[in-house]
C-alpha cells in the first residue's frame, strides 16, 4: 500500500504475492520485498510499480527462499530464510546474497543464535543485528568481515529490539522474574555493543512489543492498549503518559 504522508490518504497499491518485509536502497529509489512464498522483488517507489522479481529457487547455486531482505552498505543483501515456507517460531538461517552476480553465502555467529526472530541492520547498513527466539544472547555481524560479536541479556522478548535513527543506540526490552518493576528497557552502544544504562519501563516488552524511537532519537515509546509511555533516552529519565483512544486504528 502506497500512502500519502501529508494527507495520510492511500494513494496506489502495487501488487507483491506474499508481501512480508521492506527495505530501501541508500538513495532511497529502490525497495526490496520479501516474501512468504520466498521471493524476492524490488519495487520502483516513484513509478510505483514492479521492476523485478527474484524467483526463490533462482537466489544462490541452490535456491533460498527468503522472507525478509536488507539492503546492506555494499549493495549486497541480508536474506532471513522461511521456515519451511513460514516465518513461524523464528528462522533457521540468514545469508548474505549479491542480485548482480547471484553469488551467495549463508551467514553465521560466534555463538549459538538458534531460531532467528529478530532480522535488522546498523543505520549505516554495516552490520547485520539478530536476535533468537530460543533466547540467548544478541549477535551482531560485520557485512565485510563476517565478524561477528555478541551481546545483551538474553531471553525471549529480545526479538523486539529498536536501533535509533542516529545510529547511536540499540533498545532491548527485556523481563526479569524478579519482583516488580520487572520490566526493562536496555541502552547499548551502537558502536561498543556495551551497555549504557538499564531503566524500568512500563508499557509491553513481550515479543509483541510495539516500542518505537522518535525521529530525532530522543524519546522511547513503550506502547499498551491504552497507554503510551515516553522516555528520555539514553537515560529514560522524565516519563510521561500518552492515553489511546480505543477508537484509534494503528498501521504497522
């Protein structure tokens, strides 16, 4: 769906059989999609149509189907692999996959990822974030080098994590089993990995977790049914509730 963002009113819709995830091109004239059937299409967002579909079977010397596609610093691409079809319980895999000349290589850790439920990138498209919905520990691996560092608390609601617009900082929710607040949110160093601060939190952090970043990379949101929470970062100091009305419809 192609929205307006002044009017906010839908203004085309360009046709992609099992459209799953989106990413832009640096120069922002080209998207890639990622599909449920593990295609892969770009789209041409100012003709809005179209420009190229990438048959699954056709990615690498052996077919992969691809659920999620990044666009990384060098033109190649991050594809998070289908679970049998479905990214159902996490995914198996990643690769990394240039469309120029097919050539093709699975990806991997230092450390045990498991099922992968969180597929992101480094604002400066240089590294490759993941996180496992069997728990553990984040992995962050280098695009160039295939080096790979890993870091945060572990544990299941990590496949929500946020990176800030200004590359700056990685948001990890995270629950403890200790008395309340048991609810967290985890700053790290974009660069360092290392942890900046640790603050409580209200709000969802469950692997449903709608936590968002403003533009300016200031403010988190930690969302609930009816409550908006905002917090200075990186310190999350000065909270302040948001009440939703239950007639609002959210996009996501």
């Amino acid at each position: 769906m192609v929205l307006d963002a002044a009017s906010e009113t839908e203004i085309a819709t360009i046709s992609v059989p099992g459209a799953f995830s989106i990413d832009d091109t640096p120069d922002h004239k080209t998207l890639y999609v990622g599909t449920l059937i593990g295609d892969v299409y770009t789209i041409d967002p100012v003709a809005m149509t179209v420009a190229q579909r990438y048959i699954g079977s056709h990615i690498g010397p052996s077919g992969y189907l691809a659920v999620s596609a990044l666009v990384l610093a060098d033109g190649r691409l991050a594809l998070l692999g289908s679970n049998n079809g479905f990214p159902v319980d996490g995914s198996q895999n990643y690769a990394i996959w240039n469309p120029v000349d097919n050539s093709f290589a699975l990806g991997g850790c230092n450390s045990f990822i498991g099922n992968i439920g969180g597929f992101s990138r480094t604002v400066d498209r240089t590294k490759i974030i993941l996180a496992s919905v069997d728990g553990g520990q984040l992995c962050e691996v280098d695009e160039s080098t295939g080096q790979a560092s890993t870091f945060g608390p572990g544990g299941f609601p990590e496949v929500n994590f946020r990176t800030t617009p200004d590359g700056k900082y990685i948001i990890v929710p995270n629950n403890t089993d200790t008395l309340p607040p048991n609810q967290y949110a985890n700053v790290y160093d974009a660069t360092t990995l290392n942890l900046v601060t640790q603050f409580p939190i209200s709000g969802d952090t469950s692997t449903a977790a709608g936590l968002a970043v403003s533009a300016d990379s200031k403010t988190l949101f930690t969302p609930t049914d009816t409550i908006i929470y905002a917090y200075s970062l990186p310190s999350g100091q000065g909270a302040r509730a948001f009440t939703v009305s239950k007639q609002a419809v959210f996009w996501c």
